[in-house]
C-alpha cells in the first residue's frame, strides 16, 4: 500500500473523523457551559468515562485487536465468514448484558474505586450524584460494543467511512440534550442539580451512544452481510484465546488511567478544600486529552484502520519486509500532522482552549490550555506507538504488547503520584500531562526493541531524520507567531473573545501555510501527502467507501 494509497483510503474516514470532532466539539463547548469545569463536571465526565474504562478493559481491546485479523481469516469459510461474525457478535453481547448488570448494582464501588476522594465528608452530594450518573451511563457498555463489532465487520469488508462517521449522529443527539438543557436550566450546581436533571443528562448520554451503534445496522445490511444470532463457540477459541493477552495488556493500560482519574478528582477535592475556584481536577484533563487527540484521532486512526487488513495479510503471506517498510510509512505520514500539532499546543494551548471553551472563566479555559501544553510532548510518541502495536497484531502476538504497555503505565503511575505528592494542588493536573508525555516517550523505544523479532529491527534513525526536519519547521515557523502574541498581552491589549478567535485564526493559517513551505523547503517528500489527504478528503476514493 504505497503512501498516496493510503492516504486516499483514508479519505473518507478522515472526513468523517473531522465532521465528528467538530460535532464534538459543540458537544463538549455545551458541556462545559451547563456544568463548568469544577466537581459537578467530574461527577459527570467520572460517570460517563466508566462505561468506556468497563468495556475497553473486559472486551473492546480484544475485539479492536483480534476481531479483524480473525475475520480476515474467516473470509476463506464457505459462508464468507458471516457465521464466524455472527457467532462472535452474539456470544460477545451475551457477555455485554451481563457486565451491564453487574456494574449497575456495583455502581457505588465503582466511583469508590475510580474517585474515592467523593466520599470524603461534606461532599455527599458529589457522590450521590456521581453514583446516579454511573447508573445510568452504564449501559451504554452494550451499545458500545454493538458499534465496535458491526464497525470492525464493516472494515473486514473494506468499508472504513461508516465506522467514522457513525459518532456524529452521538454528536447530534448530544448537542441537541446540553444545548436544550442549556437554554432552560443555567447555573446548576452539585448543590442544586435536582434528580430529574441527573436523569436526563445521563439516559440521554447513553440514548447517544445508543444511536451511534443503531446506524451502522443498514450500513452492514447494505454490506450484503447476513448476521443473525447464532449459538455455539465453534471457530472461536483461537479468538478467545487471543484475547486472554489483550485483556490483560487492556488491564494494565486502564489500571494506568484508574491512577490519573484517582489522582485527578483528589486534586479536585483538595481545591475546594483549600477554597480555590477554579476548575484543577478530571474534568480540565479530559479535554485536554480530548483536543490532543484531534490530530491522533483524524490522521492516525483513519491510516491505522485502512493499514490493519492490509498488514494482516502481508503477515498471513510471511512478508516481514513490507509489514516493516509499511509501519515506516505509516510513521513518517502521521508525523506530518501529529509533529506541528504537538508544537502548536505547546505554544498556543492556552490561547486554542479559551477560543474553543466559550461560557466559563478564562481562568478555566485556559487551565485546560496548560494541560493541553504539558500532554503536547507526548503526542507524536503516543501516535507511534499505537502504530507499531497495529504490527503486534498483525502477527496475532497479543502476549509482547504487555511488557510495553506495563512499562508505560509503571512511568506514568509512578510520576502520576509524585506529582499529587510534591506539586501544589493547581499543578497537580498539569503534572498529570506531563507524565503521560514521558511514559510515552519512554515507551516508544520499548515498542520499537520488542517489535524486531517480527519485523527486525525497525530502528529510530528510520524516521527520525524526516521529524527532525518537520520538527524544525514548525518551530521555526510557529515560535515567531508565540511570541507575537505575548508581545501583545505583555503590552496589556485587551482583545475581545472575538477579537481572541480572529487571533487564533489568523495564528493557525499563517502557521499552516509556513508549516507547508518549511516542510518542502527542507525536502520532507511527505508534506505533500497533505495535498492528497484533501483531495480525498474533498473527493473520497471509491475504495475507500
């Protein structure tokens, strides 16, 4: 799969992804303005996380993993694999209900666990109401795995787009509940939110990812793929097996994020403690993760999810080298987005989070900057990483994936704690990014060391020179644009928020359009892999569909 390919089979879901962060986006503006950024939005964003953390830890990591590989595979049955999907998807939703059922009645042990710091006296209505929102997000595990397993059958058949753009009808439904909410209840807080309130935020969380699994049924239909509910575990045991690995490496990564939330909501509970005002705890942390994973999540994602079939074949035929060369590409290509990403949230996340997060204090708004700029470092790290674990699972070695992901999350508890020890309770938050950008960064050449009995060795200087150069020309192009702007509040202009969005605007254009002549003034062939990311973007490939 040369590089112009792929970048053009990633054009639809690069269009997708895009439309759905944008959406996204709306939905978290309207978010933080019904519940700010303080505990009432931790009681929230704890509870809506649970359903994610459940089931990425006891299946959805094994099905991203296995789950195409195996229907690859399957494609060479007499029915074409539908009986393979069908036994799997039916066995998995089985297994679906009953967490459901489990978690909701263990729901209070579950924010003990994830944020002990809510039961802590004079704060029993943070915890009420975390419990009640955990209740009802919960079911949404089902819904989420129903998405992932009709997405992960669609991408078998090489429709890639459906599985991208699925979430904008989430989206949809979530700006139609906060924005409703918005312009009839204002200025709830944990003290006043009354029960129904709680109640309809939360079903109608899960009525959203509700709606995001159901529209992937005509697409699949459409597909010409006949599920049906099938008993029977025949021709899944090597699945399942697989998936013993998987859900341990699934383990470990969310015990990592159980020690960030636990470390977060505290540093929440110790603000309010010591009376300050502005928001410090989970909720800043989660969009701020979230805005990093833009460019991760319209680059990266959509050239992993077109690569992953690809690769899998090439392991079934026993090409080392062109899995090898493949990965490389797929480094260099991510690079090109996620390194002048990287540089502009160092310099500009401030500015990027008080433009997007509209309706709360600046100080707010500009807190998750800060955590913004301390998770930058990590995020061409982060992107690697999950490129080189796509080649793990081409070769079905699950068991190798563990000895990374345990070094990653011991680096990241480690500096996790000692933060929430040794920094002051406001950058307690921002230690959190940070030790997430150097768990990474450690990580990579971990990966990099382990991958090399599958593919040899796939060594740093590979794509290191061409960062280098990228790395060179968004700094080059980008620090000047910094230091405009301080120059400006260091002389003490008082911009409008209008005036503020035209600043980032301006920022962001001139840096793009610099990023670009930089990048080929310095010979990077792969900038021009922008060009063709648009027009499959503006004009999607056939294939890619």
């Amino acid at each position: 799969m040369k590089s112009n390919e792929l970048f053009r089979a990633s054009g639809v879901m690069a269009l997708g992804t895009i439309l759905s962060r944008i959406t996204g986006f709306v939905r978290g503006i309207l978010i933080v303005a019904v519940l700010g950024t303080t505990l009432l939005a931790d009681t929230y964003n704890v509870a809506n996380t649970m359903p994610n953390i459940l089931y990425n830890l006891l299946v959805g990591g094994a099905l991203t993993a296995i789950f195409i590989p195996q229907l690859v595979r399957s494609f060479d049955h007499e029915d074409g694999g539908d009986g393979f999907a069908s036994r799997l998807i039916t066995t998995i939703s089985l297994i679906l209900l009953v967490l459901v059922a489990i978690g909701v009645y263990f729901a209070p042990a579950l924010v003990r666990l994830y944020a002990p710091e809510f039961f802590t006296p004079g704060f029993e209505a943070e915890k009420d109401i975390s419990i009640a929102f955990t209740r009802y997000c919960l079911p949404q595990i089902f819904f989420l795995g129903l998405f992932t397993m009709l997405g992960q059958v669609a991408n078998a058949r090489g429709s890639f787009g459906p599985l991208m753009w699925a979430p904008i009808a989430n989206n949809i439904v979530g700006i139609a509940l906060f924005g409703g909410f918005l312009l009839l209840s204002t200025g709830i807080t944990a003290e006043s939110i009354t029960p129904t309130q709680v109640q309809i935020l939360g079903w109608g969380t899960t009525l959203s990812v509700v709606v995001q699994a159901l529209v992937l049924v005509p697409v699949i239909k459409r597909l010409g793929i006949k599920l049906r509910p099938q008993w029977g575990l025949a021709g899944l045991g090597k699945s399942f097996g697989l998936a013993g690995w998987t859900l341990l490496y699934v383990l470990i990564s969310q015990l990592g994020y159980l020690v960030t939330v636990n470390v977060a909501t505290s540093a929440a509970v110790r603000s309010a403690q010591e009376g300050i005002a502005r928001g410090v705890g989970y909720t800043p942390y989660t969009y701020a993760y979230f805005v990093m994973l833009l460019p991760y999540s319209i680059v990266t994602i959509s050239i992993i999810t077109a690569i992953l079939p690809h690769l899998s074949r090439l392991a079934v035929a026993g090409d080392r080298d062109e899995v090898r060369v493949q990965l490389i590409r797929a480094i260099k290509l991510v690079g090109v987005i996620t390194i002048p990403s990287a540089v502009a949230f160092l310099f500009f996340g401030p500015l990027i989070t008080e433009v997007i997060f509209i309706g709360i204090p600046i100080e707010d708004s500009r807190y998750i900057g800060y955590v913004l700029a301390a998770l930058s470092f990590g995020l061409v790290a982060f992107s690697i990483n999950l490129i080189l674990i796509r080649g793990f699972n081409a070769f079905e070695d699950t068991r190798t994936q563990v000895i990374s992901i345990f070094i990653i999350n011991i680096i990241s508890v480690g500096f996790s704690y000692l933060f929430l020890n040794l920094l002051q309770t406001q950058w307690v938050t921002i230690g959190l990014g940070v030790a997430f950008s150097i768990s990474y960064l450690v990580g990579l050449f971990i990966t990099l060391s382990l991958l090399k009995k599958h593919t040899g060795a796939i060594k740093v200087m590979e794509f290191l020179g061409q960062h280098l150069h990228l790395l060179g020309a968004a700094v080059g192009v980008m620090a000047p644009l910094f230091a405009l702007t301080q120059y400006i509040t260091w002389v003490g202009v008082e911009l409008t928020p209008i005036a503020r969005a035209g600043e980032l605007f301006v920022v962001m254009l001139t840096a793009f359009f610099g990023y670009l002549v930089a990048g080929k003034a310095a010979g990077v062939e792969e900038i021009s892999m922008i060009r063709h990311l648009r027009d499959s973007v503006v004009r999607p490939s056939k294939k890619a569909e």
